[in-house]
C-alpha cells in the first residue's frame, strides 16, 4: 500500500524558466582537474600521492581508515601535476591537481560481481567503502569501516528520496528509465543487505505515479518497506522534513539524522551504490543539472568530479549578461564566485540566472505576470505563464507589517517575524531560546515570501550566533529528549 504524506508550511515552486531538459548529457574530459581530499561527509584525507606520480581514472589517491572518511579517487587517467591546498567553500583543503590524457576508460573495483548476491556483506560493504560512494549525502553509507557516524547495525530506519521540492531538481524520469530503473532496484536491494536492521522508506513525487507503481511492484517480495507519495512541496527533502512526515517522529534539531539511527539517501546515491557493487565503479563523476535561465539549453551533464566550473559551462550560458552562478539550491545554495574551481562528488545542480542590479521601485505595484509572489496578488497566480527568476529583490527593504506570510510557510512552526524583531532590537536572551531559534533549520522560505525584503532567515541566524557567544548552549535542548547514537563522533565532525 502507498501512503500519501505531507507537512504543514511549505511552499510549492511551480512553473519557472530554466528547468533541464529530458536527457543527459556527457561532458568532455578536461585537461586537468582538481580533486579535493575532503568531499561530503568525513574528514580530510592525506594525499597517497605527490607530483610527477602516474594515475589511472578509478585509482585511490587519498585514504585514512582511522578516521571518519572515504577514499578519494582520481577521476581522469594522467600525471599529477602537485598537491597543494586550495581555498574550497570557506575552507583551506589539500588538493591534487592532475593533467588528464583525455580517456574515458576507468579502473574497475577488484572483486565486484554483477551477481552481487553472491557477495557477502562484509563485501559489499568493502566495495561501497572502497569506491568512495560511501561518503555521499549528509551521514554517509555506514560500513564496518568509518564512513559514518554509526555501524550498519545501529541504522534502524533507511529513507531513499526522489521529493523534487526544489525550484529546480533532477528529473526522476530521467534517472529511472530503463535499464537505470532494474540498476535502483538493485541498489535498494543491496542496500537492505548491509543494514539488516533497517526498515525501509522509499519517498517520490506524488505526481510520479508511474514510477511509484512500477517501483512497487519490482521490490514486492521484500520485507521491512514502505511506500510512501510525497507532495513536491519545499523543504520537504530536508532530513529535518522527511523524518516527521514520514517515521512520525521528532528530529533532533542541530544533531544529524544519524544521531536517531536514520540513514537519508537520494536517487543517485543508490545508483551509485549499484554501480560500485555490480560494475565495480568508483566515485568519479556526477550527473549534475545545469538549469536556470541564465543556461542557453538547461540540460542534465555527466561530469568526471574535479572538473572546474568554467569548463562545464563554457559556451552554454547567455552572452552579453551579467550572470550568477548558484550552487545546489537557489534559496540556500552557496554563490560560485570562482568558476575556477571544481566540482566535487557534493554537487547536483549549477544554477544560473541573469544578474539583475538595477533597482525595481514600486515593484509591488506590477502586475506580475513573470514573477512568484506568496500572496494572491500577482497575476502569475492566476495565468499559466512561464515565471522568470533573477537575481533581484524586486523592492525596497520596509518595515514588517506583521502579514504572518514567514510563520505560515514555516516547516517547522517557528514564528520568524517575531525572532526577527528580538534579534534587530538586540534581544538575546532566553526569550530567544523559549521561541525555540535553533529549531530553525535555514530553509530560507521566511526570506522568500518577506513583502517587506526583510532577510528573515540572517537575522535568524544571526540570534543564533549571539546566543552562542555569550554562553547558551543549545544541546540542552535536545539531549534530555533523544537517545543520540555516535554523538562524540559527531562533535568531531560537525562543529556545534
């Protein structure tokens, strides 16, 4: 039986420019790349080798097995060139820089089987490990090795998503046609192997009905699964989201959702699982969405990992605009100021949209037939035409005229306008802590949906910091309600 779930708050992101086309496209080898030695979940790992080395596409360059980590793999064939460390996302990370020869070919997995159930899954688990795969989403793929922050044993609940709540999301039928659809099937089952604990929770877009049911049907004999409909509403892909909706319980804010046993996976992590086991292959590119209408042809891409951005996207943007690149999400996604810089095993999407600087005054006062806007006052919420998104406001920052549009959209029933008014009067203190800020999990909706432009979401943060600063702590919070698994190791990882 499918089950239909949903959130309260939220917003739907329906019908913009920009979004990819139906297919996927394969991006051109580089001439080098630039792997970091720290992607996704874990910690840095050191180099395995140094300049004038020879490598194999496939070929493990960086490892540690003593702490949380996955190996790191040279994504192209070629000579590394040096090891030295970059400014990568607002950290200092070794990197190897490697002069690729241009193959395609790749180095297989010793042991892998495309009968995998032949394999034992002390196997299985070394081959996910050893492919790198096992550091993909937010908690990693937990093995007897330290790539998560708890064993196979202690993972009671595995959630596999295909939401789509975002403005832009890979596109599901794209990723399960055909022979992709068996090869998800087979990743699920794999995946159940090596957690034999875990019940199964398999989410998708409610307006994918035929991949539901299809899906359904092909993992009908296996126990422990649930299948459940999920409404494509923002920030339902949220692991803070997806936990409530669909095991029904509580998430402890600030802590992962492998600190409560979940384990969240998305679709193509699972066919990555699949393509380590069964292919033997390792980590080495991604299928990333190129969408926005700053993209001449918004289209899906196969991108080897290391790839620097400015090739991805050379001649594929609009000329003669000044552009913004985003990565990921457009409401939360981190600006890609340095298109010099490489992808790494993190990215899904690389955003675009048209850089609009000029001031828009009285935009309110537009009839909107382009343009979002929460409230019923646009026409583009009554007529079916293409909205554009860009990079501008649209208005003047103004007083909050307490509409209650951030608390209504909130998926986590805080009441924004009001922690926005304590944190821009210098109010922190308990009261602070009483309207529960850090339940907050930066979803950024409280912004989006402002008539008045006012940065919800900063502030937000801001009072969080502060709070921080002069002493509260917020584990207290949570600590005396959970029974957090591997919460020293987190400390480690993740800092509070």
């Amino acid at each position: 039986m499918i089950k239909k779930r949903t959130f309260s708050g939220g917003y739907f992101f329906k019908n913009f420019t920009g979004h990819p086309q139906e297919k996927i496209d394969n991006c051109n080898i580089p001439s080098k790349v630039i792997i970091p030695l720290k992607q996704n979940f874990g910690n840095e790992v050191p180099s395995l080798v140094k300049s004038g080395d020879k490598v194999k596409a496939g070929q493990i360059i960086g490892r540690n097995d003593n702490s949380f980590s996955s190996p790191i793999h040279s994504s192209v064939s070629g000579i590394v060139e040096e090891v030295k460390k970059i400014n990568y996302f607002k950290e200092v990370i070794s990197s190897v820089f490697i002069n690729s020869e241009g193959s395609q070919d790749w180095q297989p997995l010793k042991g892998h089987n495309s009968d995998w159930e032949k394999l034992s899954s002390e196997k299985i688990e070394e081959l996910i490990y050893l492919s790198g795969v096992s550091k993909l989403d937010n908690q990693g793929i937990p093995t007897r090795f330290k790539s998560s922050l708890i064993s196979p044993e202690e993972v009671e609940n595995l959630i596999i998503h295909g939401v789509g709540s975002e403005i832009y999301n890979l596109s599901l039928p794209i990723f399960l046609e055909r022979r992709r659809m068996l090869n998800f099937v087979e990743g699920v089952k794999i995946l159940k192997k090596i957690l034999p604990k875990a019940k199964l929770h398999l989410a998708f877009n409610k307006h994918q009905q035929n991949i539901i049911e299809e899906i359904s049907k092909l993992l009908s004999g296996l126990k422990d699964i649930e299948i459940y409909s999920l409404e494509p509403k923002y920030p339902q892909g949220y692991d803070e989201i997806l936990i409530p909706t669909i095991l029904n319980e509580k998430f402890p804010y600030g802590y992962s959702a492998a600190n409560i046993g979940v384990i969240i996976l998305n679709i193509q992590v699972v066919l990555q699982v699949y393509e380590a086991v069964a292919e033997g292959k390792p980590l080495i590119e991604r299928t990333v969405t190129l969408c926005g209408s700053g993209f001449k042809e918004p289209v899906h891409m196969k991108v080897r990992i290391g790839t620097p951005l400015e090739f991805i996207i050379q001649d594929r943007t609009v000329d003669n605009i000044d552009l913004r690149f985003i990565q990921n999400s457009l409401l939360t996604g981190v600006v890609l100021s340095d298109l010099k810089l490489p992808v790494n095993s993190n990215f899904s999407q690389i955003i675009c949209l048209p850089e609009e600087k000029r001031s828009q005054s009285f935009a309110f006062i537009n009839p909107g037939f382009k343009k979002d806007s929460y409230s019923n006052t646009f026409l583009s919420k009554f007529i079916k035409v293409k909205k554009i998104l860009d990079t501008n406001v649209h208005g003047e920052l103004r007083p909050c005229i307490f509409c209650n549009y951030c608390q209504e959209v909130c998926p986590v029933n805080l009441i924004p306008h009001l922690l926005f008014r304590y944190v821009e009067k210098e109010i922190i203190n308990q009261s602070l802590m009483n309207l529960k800020i850090f339940n907050c999990i930066g979803c950024n909706l409280c912004s989006y949906v402002c008539p008045s432009k006012i940065p919800v979401a900063k502030y937000i943060k801001e009072g969080q910091g502060k709070l921080i600063d002069i002493g509260y702590d917020q584990t207290l919070c949570i600590l005396p309600y959970f029974d957090l698994k591997g919460i020293e190791d987190y400390r480690g990882i993740k800092h509070l």
